[in-house]
C-alpha cells in the first residue's frame, strides 16, 4: 500500500474548556430530540407495512385506541421521521462540525436559543398532530385544512433551522476575515454549502405557510389556491430531500474513508459537487407535479432535463467514494476485480451502517430517474413505488447513515461508550436487508397499481382479486417485522449508551474521524487550482442559486396566481 503524504486533519484545538462543553451539550440535545422523534414515527411504520402486506391491524382495539385512523398514523410517521428527525439531527450536526472544523466560537446563548425555539415550534405542531386535527399527511396539501396551531408550529419550527443557517454563515464569514487568502476546510466547506441550498430551497415552503395557509386556516381570507400551494411546496419539497442527503454525503465523503481505513480521493471534486447541488437542487420541483393542470409542458420539460442534471453530483459521489473504499480494500492486501470488497470491515457498525446507506441508494437513485421521467411518471405516480422508494433513499440512505454517524457521535459528545458493538452491528444489517426487502414488495405492489396513502388492507380482497400482489404483499409485510426487530435493536443500543456513564471527554477515544486525503484542495488561494478558486466564493455561489430558482419557478407560479381560485378548506379525517 501506497500512503499518502497528506495526513488526515487534525481538530483545531479548542482550549476554553467551558465553552466545548456548551458546543457538545446543545449538539446532543439536538441529536438526542431527533432520534425521540425517530423512536416515535418509526414504531408506527410496520402498523403500515403490514397494511401494504393486506393485514389490517388498525381495526383492533389497541391501536384504535391510539389512532383515529390510518391517516392519523400516517401523518405523524410521515411529519415525525422526513421532516422532524432529519430537521433536528441536521440542526445539531451541521452546527457542530463546521464550529470544530474551523475553530472558531460561536454565540452560545444564540444556539441554545434556536434550539429552544424549534422544540417550542415542534411541540406545538404536536398536540393538533397528536389530537387528530392535523391529520394532512407530511405533505398538507390544501384544501385538506387543519388547525392553525399546526401551521404555526411547523412555521417556527422550520423557521428556526434558518436561524441555523445564519449563525453558521456568519461564523464563516468571521472565518474568512480572520484567513484571508486561505482555502475553506472541506468539511466547513460542504456544512456551509448545504445550508445555504437549504436557504433558497425552504422559501417556497415559508412562503406557503406563513402567507397563505396560515392566514387561511385563521380564516382571515376566504380560501386557498390549492396548485399554488403544492407548487410552492415543492419548491421546497424536492430540494429537501438534498437537504436530507447531503449530511449524510458529507459523513461518505469526510468520515467513511477514515472508517474504512482509506483516503478521501479528491477535495477539489468533493467541492465541486456541493455547488452542483447548490445551484441546482431547487429549480426542479415541477417532477412532482407532471400531472397537474395549468403549468405548461415547457416547464415540467425543462425541470425535467434540470432532475436528471442533478443525478450528475450524485454519480461524481458514488464513483469517487466507490475509489475510497477500493483505496482502502486494496491497503488491507484485497484483491480482483470485485473480491477486494471482502477485506472491508463489515463487521464495524460504523463502517457498515453508512456503506450499506451507499447501497441502497444505488437503487433508490435509479428508481428517483424512472419517478423523473415524464413518459414513466404516469405508471409509478402515487403508487405504492414511490414509498418504495423513498424508504430507500430518506429511510436508508439517510436514517441509516445517521444512525451510523450516532455511533461516533454520541461517544464524542459525551464520552460515553457503545454498549455493544455486535447488537449495533445486528441492527444495522437488519435495516438493510428489512429496507431492502421493503423496497422490492412496495416498488412491486406499485408496478401492480397499487396506491400510497390507502387502507388497502381493508379493500384488498375486492380490488386486487384479479391481480398476483400475494408476493409482493408478503414480502412487505415480512420487511416490516425485519424493521421492528431491527428499529428494537438500535434503540436499545443507543438508549443504554446515552444513560451509561461517562468515562471521559470523548477527544481522543471518539475524535471526528478525518480522513487522509489523496488529492488535497490546498491551504492558500493563491496557489490552489482553478476549481477550488471558482468554488471558494460561495456567497456569490448562493446568489446564482438564488436566481436560477426565480428564473425556472418565477414564470410558472405568475401564471398560477393569475388564474388563481380559491377554494374553502375540507376536513376529511
Ligand atoms: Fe426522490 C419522490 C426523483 C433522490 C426522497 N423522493 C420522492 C419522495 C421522497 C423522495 C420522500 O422525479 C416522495 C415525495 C412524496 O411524498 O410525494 N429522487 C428523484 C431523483 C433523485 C432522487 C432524480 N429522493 C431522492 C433522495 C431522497 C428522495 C436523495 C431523500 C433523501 N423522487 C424523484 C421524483 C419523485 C420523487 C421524480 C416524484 C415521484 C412521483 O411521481 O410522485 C436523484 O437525486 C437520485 C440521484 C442518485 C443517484 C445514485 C448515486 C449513488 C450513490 C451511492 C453509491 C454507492 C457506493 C457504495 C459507492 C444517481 C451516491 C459501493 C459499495 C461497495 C461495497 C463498493
Ligand atoms: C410512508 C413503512 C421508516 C418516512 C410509509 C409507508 C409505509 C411505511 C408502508 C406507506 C404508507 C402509505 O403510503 O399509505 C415504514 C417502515 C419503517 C419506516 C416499516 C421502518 C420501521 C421510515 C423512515 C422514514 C420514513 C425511517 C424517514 C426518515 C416515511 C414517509 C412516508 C412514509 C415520509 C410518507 C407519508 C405520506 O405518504 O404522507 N412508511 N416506514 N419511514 N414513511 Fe415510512
Ligand atoms: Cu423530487
């Protein structure tokens, strides 16, 4: 094995002891919430696989008594895991690494304050959630109309991860004034660069909210324009699932070499890809929406060509890490063209968890270019296909990467230790293989042409009788119990590890695991290669992506308001 010369990164040093502190307690309340939230939304989930496998469990008396319908359980699996879990494990994440990577403090009472705030927005999005009169679906898509409290805790509760993002861009700022002519660490790089996408994707979201259902649902104006708010909505809606992913990107491209023993192929490329995704994650909302009316086929056809654009950073992705791993296989003495797999440590959860994320989202990604393509859309289009394949890109790719990442993470922040590493390690192939199975039954049931969002469990016998699901069926439902064994596993893992002891501060038996790196960026602009100049200015980076997004959804949403019909709001649960 060939070594490199460009050792990994070392932690700037922190010295103010009680400041550190801070920094790791507020990280932990963030990630500790998130993963409550997870615990929740995920016990619901085999309720729904079952039902996805023709067993209908919500008619016995337990879970009568705790859901009011099938969509109550939807809802808050849906709002809980995609929007609450991720929200809040990203808010955390994201906050700490780029304040170790570039050293720099950050108002401490600022942070706890956002944090405050988006736990106040999310308990009080909770009690209509939890009281049925917010059952919309993670999605709440007008004019299904739910209580106003609902609207304005997600509103501050969203609202407060833009508060993230001020304290963490302000810090780079500050960054760069005090290095000038120095070359953004890689980490803080991708942290700084996920956020601001995350600024100009969610506007579309604040603006549905805070303009137009929320005066709405006080029933201050009359109605609402339901095309209006789904367009809005996916603005956001698309962009978020990048919001989503690229934490878990950062861990593949920063942190899995280093578990693997490897080294990071290319800081120049790895930059590269993070402005891709922040020039064009947003400007692509519209492959949602190839069924509706009023939105022209230009649009939806130059939104398409926009989707399959963005797969591009994803490929860089897979290939470049794909040479990480092999990096690291071959340093271990793997050998052949594919036996070199074989002397990855598999057994290391840390290392599985995210790696088994990587794979399925080799799959999950090319299912996201079938749902892209306006002439297959129509088959697969609020199917059972498209859970299918959610539950392999936001379900795995991301919950399982960051579930990975709370293996290190949680013994860092708090020195703590993994209680074990066997049952950790159980837990994480358990979730691949439940995933897995999971995506095959739904993507198939799908093919079949049956829908999302339905008790079919309770009509299957009449509709389906004509149509081989058995299998497919089966499958689901199987995956579901895999998932419920394995969701017991990593919950027990982590929540013995969060109330065992402390045995130290974490540094040195947890450090961030930095990677080595084969082809560095460089420390100085002056010297550094023509990419890493064009992707250092970020700020004006943020600006192009600013304005790409009005250019493809300016003309489409002035059309939408002026044809707009408001219509009263339904209550349909
Ligand atoms: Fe998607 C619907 C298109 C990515 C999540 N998506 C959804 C919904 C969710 C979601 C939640 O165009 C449902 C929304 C709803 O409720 O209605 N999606 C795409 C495309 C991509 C994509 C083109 N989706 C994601 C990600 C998500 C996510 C990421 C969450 C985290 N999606 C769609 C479309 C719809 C949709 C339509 C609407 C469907 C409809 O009709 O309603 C792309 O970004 C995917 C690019 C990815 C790749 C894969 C790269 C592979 C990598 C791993 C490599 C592995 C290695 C491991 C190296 C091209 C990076 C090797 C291992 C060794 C051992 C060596
Ligand atoms: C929906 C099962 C974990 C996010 C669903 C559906 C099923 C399901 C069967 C489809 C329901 C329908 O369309 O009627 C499971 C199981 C899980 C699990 C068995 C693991 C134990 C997760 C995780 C996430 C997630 C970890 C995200 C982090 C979602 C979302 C929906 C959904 C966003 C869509 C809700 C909607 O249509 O409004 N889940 N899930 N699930 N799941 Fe999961
Ligand atoms: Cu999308």
């Amino acid at each position: 094995p060939i070594y490199s010369p460009h050792a990994a990164r070392e932690t700037p040093v922190i010295s103010d002891a009680a400041y550190l502190a801070s920094l790791k307690k507020v990280t932990q309340y963030y990630i500790v919430t998130a993963f409550l939230a997870l615990f929740i939304g995920v016990l619901i989930g085999p309720l729904q696989a079952l039902n996805y496998g023709g067993i209908n469990v919500y008619d016995t008396p337990i879970i009568k008594g705790l859901l009011k319908s099938y969509y109550q359980g939807l809802s808050l699996h849906g709002v809980l895991n995609a929007l609450v879990f991720t929200q809040f494990f990203i808010s955390g994440f994201l906050l700490y690494l780029p304040a170790r990577d570039l050293g720099m403090r950050i108002n401490m009472k600022f942070a706890w304050f956002t944090y405050i705030l988006m736990t106040v927005g999310l308990l009080t999005a909770a009690v209509p959630l939890l009281t049925n009169n917010a059952t919309l679906l993670y999605t709440f898509y007008p004019p299904m109309e739910g209580s106003p409290v609902f609207y304005i805790g997600a509103a501050v509760m969203v609202g407060s991860s833009l508060l993230v993002v001020g304290q963490v861009v302000q810090m780079w700022m500050r960054w760069k004034r005090a290095n000038p002519g120095r070359v953004t660490p890689l980490v803080a790089f991708m942290s700084v660069a996920t956020w601001m996408m995350w600024a100009v994707a969610s506007l579309g979201l604040v603006i549905e909210v805070v303009f137009l259902l929320i005066p709405w649902s006080l029933g201050w104006v009359a109605g609402v324009d339901p095309l209006i708010s789904k367009t809005l909505f996916w603005w956001t809606g698309h962009a978020i699932v990048y919001f989503w992913v690229l934490p878990a990107y950062i861990a593949w491209y920063a942190f899995l070499p280093n578990h693997a023993g490897g080294r990071i192929v290319s800081e120049p490329l790895v930059r590269l890809t993070f402005v891709m995704f922040l020039l064009n994650s947003t400007p692509v909302g519209l492959h949602h929406q190839y069924a509706d009316p009023n939105i022209s086929a230009t649009w939806k056809t130059m939104h398409m060509f926009l989707t399959f654009l963005i797969a591009i950073p994803s490929l860089l992705t897979a290939f470049s890490v794909a040479a990480s791993l092999e990096d690291a296989a071959r340093a271990r003495g793997g050998r052949g063209l594919f036996g070199w797999m074989l002397k990855l440590p598999w057994g290391k959860p840390t290392f599985s968890a995210p790696v088994l994320a990587m794979v399925s989202f080799i799959l999950g990604g090319a299912g996201g270019i079938v749902n892209a393509s306006s002439t297959f859309a129509p088959v697969i289009h609020n199917t059972a296909w498209i859970p299918g394949h959610f539950h392999i890109t936001v379900g795995t790719a991301t919950t399982l990467t960051f579930m990975g990442i709370s293996l290190w993470l949680i013994p860092h922040l708090t020195g703590k230790r993994m209680p074990s590493v066997r049952l950790a390690s159980a837990a994480v192939w358990t979730w691949f293989i439940g995933m897995m199975v999971f995506a095959l039954g739904m993507h198939w049931e799908g093919l079949v042409g049956v829908p999302r969002r339905a008790l079919i469990s309770a009509t299957a016998q009449s509709v389906y009788r004509d149509m081989p699901i058995q299998i497919p069926q089966m499958l689901t439902a199987i995956s579901g119990v895999i998932l419920l064994v394995s969701a017991v596993m990593y919950f027990y893992v982590l929540f013995r590890m969060l109330l065992s002891k402390r045995v130290d501060d974490g540094e040195v038996t947890s450090p961030i695991p930095y990677s080595e790196v084969i082809s560095p960026a460089g420390q100085n602009l002056a010297g550094a290669s023509a990419l890493v100049r064009f992707t250092e200015p970020l700020l004006a980076l943020w600006g192009v992506a600013l304005l790409l997004v009005l250019l493809m959804y300016g003309p489409v949403i002035a059309r939408l308001f002026a044809n707009a019909e408001l219509v009263p709001g339904w209550r349909l649960y």
